[in-house]
C-alpha cells in the first residue's frame, strides 16, 4: 500500500500493563517476543511495505532510545513517533492531520501481521470501494492456525469472525470511523461510547451477531455516515495479538513454526457482489 501506517502503541491513563511489569519493561510494546521488542516486528512488516510515513503513536516520545532494534535505521526518515492522546479515537485523529492517505492503523502488539496481508487489506478495500474497513479473520481460520490462539469470536448469521487489530481508512471525509476507537479498538468493551458511535441498535446486532456482517455494517455506515465494510484476510494468525502471557507463548510458536502458519487462497480474486441498492456486498468464503 502507499499512503501511511499508524501503530498504536501508548498506554491506558493510570493503568500498569501486567505483561510489561512481568517483563520488567517501560511499556507493553517493548515487551520482547522471540527475542526481540514486540513493536520491532510490527515494524519489521511496515518497512516492507511502499508506505510513504509511518507513524508510531506513544506516550513514551523517547521509546526509540529504549527501542535499539535495526528496524529504526532502516526505517529512517520514514518513521516519526508522535505523541499519543488520552483515548485512541484522538490520537488517530492527530496523526491523520500529518498523514498521506490511505491510512492503514494497526496496534503495537500486533506481531503477526505481515506485509502481504497489509497490502490484502488495502487491496480489498479498494475491491470493495469504501471509506474504511475493519480487518477481521474467520474463526475456521484462526482455529487452524492455532486452537488457542483466539478466544473471542463475533457470531453473525453468515460468519463467526475476530478482530485483527487493523483498520483503514482511505481518506480524510472517512475520519468519522475513527470515533469506534473511542472503545479503546474492542467494539463492545466500553459500550455508552460505542453507543455514541455506532447507536444502540447497531450495537446490539453486532454484539449478538443478529443478521448477515455486511448487512450489519452498512447500518453501521450509515450512522456513521461513512461507508465502513468488513475486510476478511486470509491469515488467520491476523488475529492473534500479544495481551498477555498465553497468547505470547502462542505467538512465539508459531514464529517458530511458520509452517503452522497457512492462509487459504485469498479471496480477493471473488468479484464483489452487489445488493439491491447497488451497495458492495462483501464476498464471504467458507
């Protein structure tokens, strides 16, 4: 993709992250995976990417002095640390006011992300031809990749999907879908802000996954008066972020066994659908 990538990486206001204090780090993305800081290997997958700027949004504004990892001189004047706001909807919306778009946005525990699914989620984004997109990774897909992996899946009457930590957004009049990062970037853990965002009703269908994701996402579009879809990737391991010590130990096997790691074909090659309204549907595969 072109444009720039935002990586997330500062800290709840108040809060001690446990799986920072068990390392005996300053913060959480500087927890080392397989023997490197944990945010090193969100970089590593942005540098090989055309990405204009990337952007790392922390509350920590020396963290590239604690970072001393290779991926900082090779990323050189490409990366610029910005800092973070009290909630990430603001700290999106700081960034994009310096950023090149399309703006891809992902969190610094994020390890398993990796250039190839960067350009998927943009390219399907572009196939669909909306403002902004949530990347989410089937359960049959996460489950191959590791039984353990995931745990929490969003049930719709089509599919059962879990959230990848990625988002794009392609333009500045799609600014408006940030405001779902008000939750923190979990849909459904601080539920009057998403209320706020998303209204009542939307909220429900999707917590409880009452009709078909793109149904429930164009409601979501047109309350938010962006056009919003879901981005299927093809990796499930996508949706497999470093919060605590079991799902470290878990990313770290699988870095170990890249075999493990298998995506099915990409379904980007599926043309998308249309509905009555000539609205992009999105082309679900099982």
């Amino acid at each position: 993709m072109s444009g720039s990538i935002l990586i997330l990486a500062g800290r709840r206001p108040g809060a001690v992250d446990a799986l920072a204090e068990a390392h005996g780090v300053r913060d959480k993305c500087l927890v080392p995976v397989a023997g490197r800081p944990m945010i090193a290997r969100v970089l590593d997958s942005t540098a090989q990417t055309n990405a204009a700027h990337i952007f790392v949004s922390t509350h920590h504004l020396k963290l590239l002095d604690d970072l001393a990892d290779e991926v900082v001189e090779r990323l050189g004047d490409r990366l610029t640390i910005v800092s973070a706001a009290d909630n990430l909807a603001d700290s999106v919306l700081a960034v994009a006011e310096q950023a090149e778009f399309p703006l891809f946005i992902t969190t610094a525990d994020n390890c398993l992300l990796t250039p190839a699914t960067i350009t998927e989620i943009g390219a399907e984004a572009a196939r669909l031809g909306v403002g902004a997109g949530v990347a989410l990774a089937r359960r049959e897909d996460v489950l191959a990749v590791h039984p353990e992996g995931q745990r929490r899946f969003y049930e719709f009457s089509d599919v059962a999907v879990s959230n990848c930590n990625a988002y794009w957004i392609g333009d500045r009049s799609a600014l408006r879908a940030a405001e779902a990062f008000r939750g923190g970037g979990q849909f459904v853990k601080k539920p009057m802000r998403i209320i706020r965002a998303f209204g009542l009703v939307n909220l429900l269908r999707f917590r409880f996954g009452l009709g078909p994701i793109h149904h429930i996402f164009q409601r979501i579009s047109r309350h938010l008066k962006v056009d919003i879809a879901p981005l299927l990737v093809s990796n499930g391991a996508t949706a497999i972020d470093v919060d605590n010590e079991r799902s470290l130990r878990v990313t770290e096997a699988l870095m170990r066994r890249p075999d493990m790691v298998n995506p099915r074909p990409s379904f980007r090659e599926i043309p998308a659908e249309h509905g009555a309204a000539g609205e992009p549907q999105l082309a679900v595969t099982r």
